[in-house]
C-alpha cells in the first residue's frame, strides 16, 4: 500500500470508531496502539499543549468520555468526513453532532492533523474544535457552567478576558511533496500565510484571496457563516484588508505564526495561530485551521475554515 492511501486509512479508521459508536455502545479501533510510533506526541493546545500519552489509555479514556456524553446526548457521533492526505500524513474534519435529552442538537466541527514515519505509524496527532458549537455541547453534556468547560470567567462575555497563552512547539518540516499539484497547492498555503504572518508589519495584506488563486464560482464553508457559493468579481483581499486594519487599532501586530501544511494533489490543509499582543498589552491568540479543494488548473474550488473554541470568541469580543 502506497503511503497516502496507507495514511488515509487511518483517518477512516478513526471515522468508522467515531460514527458507529453509538450503534456498537463503545468506540473500536480508536488510538489504537497498532497505529501509532513509541513516543509519539499528542497536541492539543488547550489540553496541555504536547504530550507523550500511552494509546491504550488515550483510547480507554475517549471511549469513557463518549458513554459519559451519551447519558445526555444519546447519538453523539461524528459524520460528514473529508480527508486531506498525503505521504507524510493526513488532516481531515468531521462534524461532531448529537441531539440532546433537552430536545436540541449540539454540533460543531472538528478538525485533526496526524503526522506518520516511514513504517506508516502516527508520530504526532494535533486535533482542534470549532468555537461555534463545541463549549455549549459540552456544557450540556457534562452539565457544567459554560466557563467551566472553557476554563475562562465570562467566557465570550465584556470584558473579553483572554485565555491563558499556549506553547506549541513546531514539529520538523515534513519532505517536499512529491507530486506536481501538491507542490503547487503548498505553494499556495505558503504564499497565504507569508501574507499574513508579515501583513502587520507591511501595513497591509499582499497574498491571500488573490483572485488568480479562485475558480469563477467556488465555495466558502465554516462552522460560523455555514455554506455560501461566492462570486469570483468580488474583491476578497481588499476585504480581508479593511477588516485587518480595524483589528490593528484594537491589536497592532495581529497575525499568523506557528504554520504547518499538509498538502495534496487536490487541494491543502493547514493550521496557524492567529493572534498578538493588544494596546492595553494583553496577548489574544487562537488557532485557525484552513482547508482547501483546487481543480485541475489549481484554482480554488472550496474553501473551509474553522476558528478555535477558547481563544476566537475572546479576541473577536475585544477587538
């Protein structure tokens, strides 16, 4: 089996555990050590940064976690997965949903980076969840304040309080891709966030939304604004322009770091931190996930993006 298609099949493993959890009462083939290299590094920003866990716990707890959900939401499960991968690794999304005792239905989005060695075994694992959804269903499944789910006083309230800033330590950069189009496509995540990462400091934003990079008719998705065809006439840079410079007053040094890619012949996945240091001297940071479908000719067709739970709703608030 060729290293992508052996990547992929381990994020369709996870999918198969997650999706038919409820169906067999328990999770399979979830953390499973099998899949997994001696020392791999576990990452969640808000869960401890980075960690050297044991899979056979790691799976024991998740599946704990679930059948403690399930006394309140009873089919919370994952569905509508797509999968970015590639030789290096794989990053994919799914909607974690369920509908609860109350009569409601909890969603939100959820994203996940692996990265394997050479034998195929998963050396690191960084998973995010999207802020519009994630706090209250856990709220309501744990049958907690929001603030304690989040760890933060007035969570997305006045003041905008910020969230404890997170450590993450960037893994060494996977190979070079091998493939023309996945080549390209990490040009394109590339050229995105060098405008970003530098745009506080040039003054203005110079990459990203360039209307050469999008097919005349694409789609833009996110677990805030939901599904919306646009229109390739529209200027998204200038766009994306003017509301940085309204951030600027309030966070003068607003930007991008701590970048990682996983491309593909298809498209791109990435991960950044968003954030910097306000005028009042406070540092507001999230981290932001970006996933992208291209054409044959390498023009964006879809675009996806997911904003994380305890850092956006904070910053969006104060800024």
């Amino acid at each position: 089996m060729n290293p992508t298609a052996r990547n992929l099949k381990i994020a369709q493993k996870f999918y198969s555990g997650y999706h038919g959890a409820v169906q067999r009462g328990g999770l399979v083939g979830v953390f499973d050590p099998v899949d997994f290299a001696d020392g791999w590094v576990f990452c969640s920003p808000y869960l401890g940064g980075e960690m050297t866990p044991d899979a056979q716990e790691l799976a024991a707890g998740a599946d704990a976690n679930h059948k403690t959900i399930w006394k309140r939401i009873p089919d919370y499960r994952m569905d509508q997965f797509a999968a970015w991968p590639n030789e290096e690794g794989c990053a994919w999304r799914w909607l974690v949903n369920g509908h609860g005792l109350d009569g409601r239905r909890y969603a939100f989005w959820e994203t996940l980076f692996i990265r394997t060695d050479e034998r195929g075994k998963v050396t690191r694992f960084e998973f995010f969840d999207d802020w519009h959804g994630f706090p209250q269903a856990l709220a309501y499944a744990y049958d907690v304040p929001l603030d304690t789910v989040t760890g933060t006083e007035g969570y997305g309230q006045p003041p905008f309080r910020a969230p404890t800033p997170t450590v993450f330590t960037e893994p060494p950069a996977p190979a070079p891709p091998r493939g023309t189009s996945a080549a390209r496509n990490l040009a394109l995540a590339e050229r995105w966030y060098d405008g970003y990462h530098h745009m506080a400091e040039r003054g203005h934003l110079v990459g990203p939304f360039d209307p050469a990079d999008f097919a005349p008719q694409w789609v833009m998705c996110s677990g805030w604004g939901g599904e919306h065809v646009m229109s390739g006439d529209v200027d998204w840079a200038a766009v994306g322009e003017r509301e940085h410079r309204k951030i600027w007053q309030r966070i003068p040094d607003y930007g991008m770091d701590q970048f990682a890619a996983w491309p593909t012949e298809d498209g791109c996945a990435w991960r950044w931190r968003v954030g910097g240091t306000s005028v009042e001297g406070t540092e507001y940071a999230f981290w932001e996930q970006v996933f992208v479908r291209t054409n044959d000719a390498g023009k964006i067709i879809r675009l996806e993006f997911f904003d994380d739970w305890k850092g956006f709703p904070q910053t969006l608030g104060h800024v």
